[in-house]
C-alpha cells in the first residue's frame, strides 16, 4: 500500500515518539546512538594542539591552548580565498526561516556554548575556559569569582529584588553625572575592566550601563538571552539552596551551596542532552541522559575543548533580522545590550515571546548584515564574521572533505554534491574551483540538508561527538559519585524529576501567566 506523502513524512517521528514512550527502547536507542558518535573519531588525548604543528608535552598536557581534531593544512595562504570573499558567502541576501527552531533555541545555544568556548582576546590558540559544563555562567570560572557572587549565607547566590522579582547585583556603583564608571567593591576583579568596558560593552549605550549585572561571565550581559538564562539559573540556584536548608539545618554555607551547585550542573547536562540535543538531532529523537554512560568506555578522557569545536557552533545565521516584541516588529539590535528590557518586560514574558518565533536557517547566506560589516563606530576592529574566519585561518584547518573523511562519512566529489543551490555552487567554484579545496569551516554550512535536520551531515556529527563526549565524561556522571552523598536524597529528586528548561522556567515564574519555554515551534 503507498502512503501519502503527508504520512510517509510523519513516520520518522511517529517512531521517535514511540521509542521515547518505552523506557527500555528510549535507553538502548539512547546508547547506541551515544556511542556511534562518541566513536565517530579516535578519542582524547589529540596528539596536536594549536601549541604546536608536532606532538610536544605541552600540546599533551597544558589546556589552555585549544585543542584540534586534525594537522595543519599544508595549502600556503596565498593560495586560499581571501578572507573578505569568504566572508561574502555568509552574508544574508533573503532571510530563510528555520524548519522548527525557535529563537529561544538561539539564546540558550549562545549562552550555553559561551561558557566553555572561551577564546582568550590576546592570544586565539587559547581557550580560557575549564573545557567543562560547569555552569560558570553564574558561578564563575575560578574559586576567587565564585567566592564574589555568593551571598555568603544559606548557600544562596547573591541578589537583589526588584519590583518584587530576583536578579542578580549590579555590578558598577552609583554615579554621579560625569564621574567615573567603577565596580562595586565587592566585584573588583570579577572581570577585567579594561576587556570588559573597550569590547564587550564599548557598543553599549552610558544609560545602560548602570543595570548591567554581576554574573560570571564578561559577555554575561551582552544580549537578553545571556542576561535571561542567568536570571533564571540564578533563581533555580537560590530556590534550591533554600530547599535544602529548610531540609537540613545542620549544614553550613559552604555545603549548602556546594551541594546546590553539583544539582545545578547536573540539571543543566540533563537539559542540555534531553532537550538541546535532542532539538539538534534528526525528527528531535527523544536522547536520555544516562548516568555513568562514560565508565567503562574509550572515549572516557579529560575534557579538552577543540578549536574545531569552538568554530562550528558560530551558528550566526540563527538570528532573524527581525522580532515581534508585545505585537511590534523590532530589529534584533534590540536584543544586544539590553538589560533595561529583560527589567521592563520580565523574563517570563520574554522567554514566552521567543519561544514562539522561528530563529532562522543555519546555512551559507544567512547570516545577518550586522555581524558581517564592521560597525560605523568602530571601523577599524574587525566584524564578528571576519574574526571568525580569520580564526580559521589562523588555525590551519584542513578542508571540509579532510574532515568528513575522518568522520567516517565519505569525501564529496563535486559542489553538486556537497549543495542543490546553483547560486551557492557557482560562488564555491569560482572560490575554490575544486571542491576539494573548500575549508571546513565554509563547507559546513554550505552542505544541504532535509527539513528533519537543523544542519548538515559533517556539521551534526562533530557537534554531537564533541558534545556527547564531553558531556557524560563530566565527573558528576561518575558511578561513584552520582549518588546521594553528593547531591542529597532530596537533591536527588530534583535531578530525576527535571527535564526540561519549562519546568525550571514554571518554578521560578513571578507572573500569574503559565510561562512557556521551547526550542521546537510546532
């Protein structure tokens, strides 16, 4: 018997649906499909890092220089496109939707990735991060910022209520008219104020700048999104520790929040396999966070960050040119720098909004015009696009086919191959001439893909290898320590029973409205 067309389609997630209502099949599919792409390429340790061209103790050992999944490339420079034309590829010429993503996808993907894909300002073959999913968005990424954002009673984080709902503190003092901006005492030397102030708020505007908030990142404040998630996550610590205060008046501070905080980071790996992931793999199939996954595997290694996987997850075309906030239109600056807004609208209201409207497509030609030129005000620092690319040069990254070979999926053999668009192989040819000498970082987002998928083949399979190992070696998911002793029997609870960023958002609503939170729009 034919189906239709209509039903053939839906089949693939009628069977994702299916396994993910028996729990046996969810857990064996979740496993299998773990391993197939934990196993994708050889495991850590790399022997190259961006230390060095060649193995060296410290390419082996020192993690703060990035590592990298494949050598050098070996084509001279002056035989690559120059970087400009490469950039062109990106830019938007007619904004393309997303199948089913939702812009509240975009914001925590940014905010997620932010916290472990740290390129240092001064030297790009380092990454200042802990390469770990720690939630260093609102704890910080070293035991001194910590120590800054806690409020230093009941476990809790510091914060402060305004208009009867939490965030975090402000971070610069009072002032008056023409008076220096300064950190409030207690945050002197929570980031560097130099960075912090010439690139990451250079574009913000002076009157906004007095509601920027103490949190443990330097971009923590940069768009809405960022400045949502870590009201949110804030929130969800604080609740929590208050839980467990009220369930054990024996402990100090100093267990309450640390306790507070292994159930923190655990929650967040859960959201971050059972719904994020789950959103970035084909017909959104129901992955499951098992606990001690990485015990006895081979891929079981220190965390160590990949350029590779610092660049791929520049997922800029992501970004509508346009939103609709409270039924007006307004361009997406408007979510740059803007405290104000998330203190005017609520973050309920916000998250609410985004979840409802489509991010647009990732994809070459996609990008928007804003993160392609360079701003009027700053002419002669580089566009967010530029340095990207120019990061990849740096890196010497070898092309898209040296990769896929290496990720078991197969070299291409012409631009027919690697994309349908006749306008997209044409700009490809004239650039490269043979497929076989597009880079890797273009070649990811030229490559096609169905509307069951958000990205293309090569592109889905590092994110989820990086992600997947990276993810369940956390030392939380160890046998021997994801257990009652550290999180607490009541801890315990909160983990098994929390899935889904929803259910953090409706704990912590101030709003009589039932908030909604989705990376999926039906």
């Amino acid at each position: 018997m034919k189906l239709s067309p209509l039903l053939s389609g839906r089949l693939p997630w009628i069977g994702a649906e299916l396994v993910g209502r028996i729990p046996v099949a969810r857990r064996q599919a979740s496993r299998l499909a773990i391993e197939k792409y934990a196993n994708a390429v050889p495991p850590r340790p790399r022997p190259l890092t961006l230390a060095a061209d060649y193995t060296t103790w410290t390419s082996l050992t020192d993690r703060t220089y990035s590592g990298r999944h494949l050598p050098p490339s070996t084509t001279p420079p002056e035989e690559l496109p120059a970087v400009g034309d490469v950039v062109a590829l990106f830019r938007r010429t007619r904004e393309i939707p997303s199948t089913d993503t939702s812009v509240w996808f975009a914001f925590f993907a940014q905010w997620f990735t932010d916290s472990f894909l740290r390129t240092n300002s001064k030297d790009p073959r380092k990454n200042d991060s802990n390469h770990e999913i720690d939630l260093c968005q609102i704890y910080g990424v070293n035991q001194a910022k910590t120590t800054m954002l806690r409020a230093g009673y009941g476990g809790r984080l510091d914060s402060q209520v305004i208009d009867k709902k939490e965030y975090p503190p402000f971070l610069f003092a009072a002032r008056t008219p023409g008076e220096e901006l300064r950190f409030v005492p207690k945050f002197e030397g929570l980031h560097d104020r130099e960075y912090l102030l010439d690139t990451v708020l250079r574009l913000c505007p002076d009157e906004r700048k007095k509601s920027v908030f103490a949190v443990g990142l330097e971009h923590g404040n940069s768009t809405i999104g960022n400045t949502v998630l870590n009201v949110l996550f804030l929130r969800e610590h604080n609740r929590i520790a208050g839980i467990l205060e009220g369930a054990y008046p024996e402990w100090d501070d100093d267990r309450l929040f640390e306790t507070t905080r292994n159930i923190m980071i655990v929650i967040l790996l859960k959201i971050v396999i059972e719904e994020y992931i789950k959103h970035i793999g084909p017909f959104d199939f129901p992955i499951e966070f098992v606990p001690f996954m990485a015990d006895n595997a081979p891929w079981n290694r220190t965390n160590w960050c990949a350029i590779e996987f610092n660049l791929l997850y520049r997922w800029h075309s992501l970004i509508p040119d346009t939103v609709v906030f409270d039924s007006q239109r307004v361009s997406t600056r408007i979510l740059v720098d803007n405290n104000p807004l998330v203190l005017d609208r609520g973050i309920e209201s916000i998250i609410d909004q985004c979840s409802r409207q489509k991010a647009s497509r990732i994809g070459l030609g996609n990008t928007p015009a804003f993160l392609i030129d360079r701003h009027p005000m700053c002419p002669d620092r580089e566009s967010v696009e530029e340095r990207t690319v120019g990061l990849m040069r740096q890196a010497r990254l070898r092309s898209f086919n040296d990769y896929r070979e290496a990720f078991g999926l197969g070299r291409l053999t012409s631009f027919t191959e690697l994309t349908g668009d006749v306008e997209v192989q044409q700009k490809l040819a004239r650039l490269y001439g043979d497929v076989d000498a597009v880079e890797w970082y273009v070649g990811i987002f030229a490559e096609d893909y169905p509307r069951h998928r958000m990205m293309g083949e090569l592109l889905t399979t590092m994110v989820a290898h990086d992600a997947f190992t990276q993810a369940f070696t956390n030392p939380l998911l160890a046998r021997h320590v994801y257990h009652e002793d550290t999180f607490s029997k009541i801890g315990m609870g909160i983990i098994e029973q929390t899935h889904c960023l929803q259910q953090i958002v409706e704990r912590n609503s101030r709003t009589c409205d039932k908030a909604y939170a989705s990376f999926r729009i039906e």
